[in-house]
C-alpha cells in the first residue's frame, strides 16, 4: 500500500508539474498576445486615424486659405489694373498710374510687362479719369474736349478757352433737370 501511495503521490507531483507547465504556456501566450495588439487594439487604431484625418484637415485648410489669399490678391490687382487704365484712352496716365502702383507694389510686374510696354521714364502721381455722373448732388461733371478751328477747319494752336458750364442755382422746376421728368 505504500507503494500505491507513493506511485499517487508521484502520479499527483506529475500531474501538478503539467499543470504549471500549461499556466507557463498560457502566460507566454497571454504576454505575446498582449505585446502584438497593443497596436491592434481598437481604440488605438481609431486614435491614429483620427490624427490622420486631423492632420489631413489642417493640409487641406492650410492649401485652401493659401489658395483664397492668392485669389484675392489676383482680384485686387484686377480691380486696381482696371481702374488705373481708365483714363478716357491716354495711354501716358494709364502707363504712370500702372508704373506708380508697381512701384507701390500694388501690382505685381514680376516680367517687367508694364514697364516694358509704357515709354522712357513714366513718375509721376495717378490720374484719374471722370466717373458718371452723381444724379443726387445736384451736380453733373463731363468732361469737355474744346478744339479751336479756324474758318478753313485748322486747328488753331495755343488758345485757351475757359467756361463755367455748371449753373450756379439749379432750376426752380426740377422738369428737364438731368432727365428727369414730374
């Protein structure tokens, strides 16, 4: 009989050897387990795609208010391109206001197509041309090209002609006054 209890007894330090052995397994397989999905743990994965998409959001915004700006800056120059070049067609006024807003640097002349195309040495301060008329001050403001011919239709030089077309009081009926009617 103590041969049965020893072959137990053995049979028991075997059993619990396996045992320890399997817990030994399961614990390496647990720790390789936890070592390769820390990466591949859901809330990591949502947390870099998250900063993928904020860091996707910021290039794009970043390209976008670049791209606004350069838009903007294009249609300012366009306004003031246009409005320096109204001068009832005289081609000097366009070209010193164009060169006074480059030299500004209002406008870009980075190919130097304005100062290529406007002659010799063009200073000076912008001129402008005469805008429509304002209806509602009262007063209306064209300009006049007054040209001094003589009987034979020559154009006379060095005369000066002087006026004052604007009256000095409106009408009393505003009928007839700048087109409008009662």
């Amino acid at each position: 009989m103590a041969e049965e209890e020893t072959s137990l007894q053995e049979l028991e330090v075997r059993l619990k050897q396996q045992e320890l052995k399997f817990k030994e397994l399961e614990v390496q397989a647990k720790e390789r387990e936890l070592a390769s999905s820390k990466w591949l743990n859901p809330v990591v994965i949502g947390l870099f795609s998250a900063a993928l998409v904020l860091l996707g959001n910021v290039i794009v915004t970043t390209i976008n208010s670049n791209n606004t700006r350069a838009l903007e800056r294009a249609r300012t120059q366009s306004t003031i391109i246009l409005e320096a070049i109204k001068t009832n067609g005289d081609t000097n006024a366009a070209c010193k206001n164009l060169i006074f807003f480059a030299s500004l640097g209002l406008i870009e002349d980075t190919n130097h197509t304005i100062t290529g195309a406007c002659p010799g040495d063009m200073q000076g301060i912008p001129s402008v041309s005469v805008g429509p008329p304002d209806l509602l001050s009262g007063t209306v403001f064209y300009p006049v090209v007054v040209q001094t011919v003589d009987d034979k239709g020559a154009p006379v030089p060095d005369v000066n002609v002087e006026g004052n077309l604007v009256p000095s009081t409106p009408p009393a009926s505003n009928s007839g006054w700048l087109g409008e009617r009662s």
